[in-house]
C-alpha cells in the first residue's frame, strides 16, 4: 500500500505538517522522538502540528537528523529556541558543517527558494537557519529506548557523507530518508534516485537496508509504504540506480564528456521536458551537477 506522508500513520506515527517535507513523531510509552526538521520556512506549522499530535510539544525528548540538507535540517534552530530541553541527534559531521558560513548561508538561501511557503509565516519571524552543536553525535548500532519502541541507527552513506536511517524493529519501520530514493509525479511511480557523495556506498546502503526486510517504509518526500510497496521498494531502488548510471553516462557521452553540458543538457530534458519532479529546481540542478561529475569521475578512474 502506498499512502501520502500525512497525518497519523500508525497508532505510534504521525508525519506532519504535509506530505512533501514530512517530519516523523514517534511515540513510546515513555519517550517521543522526531525523525528531521523539514525546511525552515515551515518551522511554525511544524510546532504547531507537533502539539496537535502530542499535546504539548515540551514533550518531545529527542529530534533526530538523517542528513545535513536544508530541507531536513531547516526548523532545528526555531524549535530549540521553543523547546529548551530538546535533545537534538546527528552524525558528527553534520554539527562540523553548520559551524561554516558558508554552508548556513546557501541552505538559507536555497529554502528561501520555496517563495510558496513564505505565507505560513504570519508573524514575520526571523526564520533562518543558525549554528547549532548536536547535543547526541549518533553512530551505528545506537539505540533508543523510547518505552516498548527501539530505535536502530544505521550509517547509510551515499546520499551524503553523513546520512542516517532509523528503524523501529517493533513495527518493521524503516526511516530511510534519501538512502532508497524520492518517489515523484503525482502518483509516485517515478524514482528518483539519490547518491551524491558515493555511488558505491549508495549501492552499499542499500543493500544493508534491503536485509532488514522492512513492513513500512517511512520516506523523506511524499510517500509512506506498507505491504508489498515496502517490500518491493529498496528492490526497485537498487535497480534503478543502475539504470540511472547508465543515462547519465548517456548524457556525458552525448555532450563529449563535459560535465556542465551534460547536466544542462540533462536537466532540460529529465525536470523541465518530462516533468514530474517536485523537488525545488535550484536544488535538482545542484544535486544532479554532483552526480554527474560523481560519475565522471568515477569513468576517469576507470580508464
């Protein structure tokens, strides 16, 4: 079954505040964790939202991070300025990145991007992404005990450097973010597929995934599977992957193997032709310049 990432999922998940840039609360008997911070702009619905869910939103103990993109980091800095004893989990590496300028000042500039969401900021607050030091450095093999709920951390680089996938074995929910690819259109029957730092370790984690034989899967954009779209999914994404490696190499040798060519020339045709792709534009053509030289690079060292 596949279903939008919206509202109560299960009797312990929710996914607020929409479907597109979902963020996950789950619910033990004793601790309430939310897996990312969506994008800054929608920082006040995701609070809002979350006490809809839990009552209070102090009740929310831990808000864990699978990666560091703007699109899931974004409200980290509004909700612990709202909710002090927050404990905020990531990968080393992500607390290193947001210590630079540099890196604060493109995703602020890349959310604001997202002109359509400028509207849920009624009260005009100052809604930027700022610094912050992760209170939890999260690595493979944690887990947490959240009261008749645990939740596994698993390294699933690829993605990024530092991308994380949870699962909750109690229900055979997997949390995989962009570590099994972004389903697109508006049936999500398109697969978009997701290595940017590492083809190789993207195949790596996907493989690791696919042996945990999820139920459910919980993605980062859209979509919640269950039944045989669970089973079937990190199955397909591996495969797709292949398949993706392949156009882009079709790309680079149309355009004599240069890279800028190949991603305009990719980009026309896959985002602005056969549209389809959600994803903000900026950002896709950022992402699949990566990939592309990723998989340039990758053919150099080949030869």
């Amino acid at each position: 079954m596949q279903r939008q990432a919206k509202g109560q999922i299960s009797s312990q998940i929710s996914a607020i505040p929409n479907s597109w840039y979902p963020v996950y609360v789950v619910r033990g008997k004793d601790k309430t964790m939310m897996i990312d911070a969506g994008v800054s702009l929608l920082a006040p619905r995701y609070l809002a939202a979350l006490g809809e869910v839990i009552g209070d939103p102090q009740r929310l103990d831990y808000l864990f991070l699978t990666h560091s993109h703007y699109d899931h980091v974004g409200a980290v800095s509004y909700l612990k300025r709202r909710i002090p004893g927050l404990k905020v989990g990531a990968h080393e590496r992500l607390g290193e990145l947001l210590r630079k300028a540099s890196v604060l000042e493109m995703m602020n500039r890349l959310s604001g991007n997202h002109v359509e969401l400028f509207k849920y900021n009624t009260t005009g607050e100052d809604l930027s992404l700022a610094a912050f030091e992760p209170e939890i450095r999260l690595q493979e093999g944690d887990e947490f005990d959240l009261g008749g709920l645990t939740c596994r951390v698993y390294e699933t680089p690829g993605h990024t450097r530092d991308s994380l996938s949870f699962f909750i074995p109690e229900l055979k929910a997997l949390f995989p973010s962009e570590a099994g690819g972004v389903l697109q259109g508006k049936t999500g029957s398109l697969m978009q597929v997701e290595f940017l730092s590492s083809y190789e370790d993207y195949i790596a984690s996907l493989t690791r995934l696919i042996a945990l034989e999820p139920e459910m899967i919980c993605l980062a954009h859209g979509w919640v599977l269950t039944e045989d779209d669970a089973k079937n999914f990190l199955a397909r994404s591996l495969a797709e992957t292949f398949k993706y490696r392949e156009l882009i190499e079709s790309y680079l040798d149309a355009a004599g193997g240069d890279v800028e060519k190949a991603t305009l020339d990719m980009a026309h045709a896959e985002y602005n032709v056969k549209g389809g792709i959600f994803q903000e534009r900026v950002a896709y053509v950022t992402n699949l310049g990566a990939q592309v030289r990723h998989i340039a690079g990758l053919r150099k060292t080949a030869a």
